[in-house]
C-alpha cells in the first residue's frame, strides 16, 4: 500500500510537472505570438487587412470611372474646338483666296494686299 501512495504521489508530481511545464510553454508562447503580432503591426502598419483593401478597391474603381468621364468630356471639348478651328481656318483661307483673286487691297494690317497702309495712304507709325 505504502509503495502504492508512493507511486500515486510521484505520478501526481509529474502530472504537476507536466503540467506546469506545458502551462509554462502556453505563456510562452501567447508572449511570442504578441510580440511578433505587435512587430507585424509596427513594421507594417501601411498593410491594410483584406476588408480595408475591398473598400479602398471599390473607392479606386469609382476614382477610375470619375476620372474616365472627365477624360471623355474633356476630348470632347477638344474635338469641338478642333472642329471649330478647322471652320475658322477654312474660313480665313477662303476669304484670303478672295481678296487675292479680287484684287488684294483689303485695307487690313498683314491682310494680303493691304501692305501695312491705312486706309489714309499713309504709312502706319510705329511706336516705341
């Protein structure tokens, strides 16, 4: 009986043992597992969890869309002054073809034929 209580008192010390150690090892490693969390959050504090990238994802494609639309009006505008200019351009050739065809005294300064002379016959005076 004696050696009985004796190896039921040493089995209950090692199972102490057992499980202090295993205690032991369980803070160990919840303290491992913080300080590499706290360091994962500190070294990569602008890594955003898979949430944060979903919203900033959605965020990007409305920026995108916005930014699309602004580009398609804005080469509209574009294509509406290019159309207009090519009209003036076309215009001012015209009206050049005329004045020469017709004689070329416009009257006008740098118009073809007007040769930088007021109406008046004078030559304009420049100005300092």
């Amino acid at each position: 009986m004696e050696a009985e209580r004796e190896k039921l008192t040493l089995k209950y010390y090692i199972s102490e043992e057992h499980v202090g150690r295993i205690h032991k090892d369980v803070e160990a490693s919840e303290r491992l597992t913080d300080r590499a969390r706290r360091e994962l959050l500190e070294t990569d504090a602008g890594v955003p969890c898979g949430c944060e990238l979903d919203g900033r994802w959605d965020e990007l494609k409305k920026a995108m869309e916005t930014k699309e639309e602004e580009v398609a009006y804005l080469q509209h505008l574009l294509r509406e002054q290019k159309e207009e200019m090519e009209a003036k351009g076309a215009a001012l050739e015209e009206r050049t073809q005329k004045a020469t065809a017709g004689g070329g005294a416009l009257g006008e300064r740098g118009a073809p034929g007007g040769g930088g002379v007021r109406h008046g016959g004078a030559p304009e005076q420049g100005t300092l």
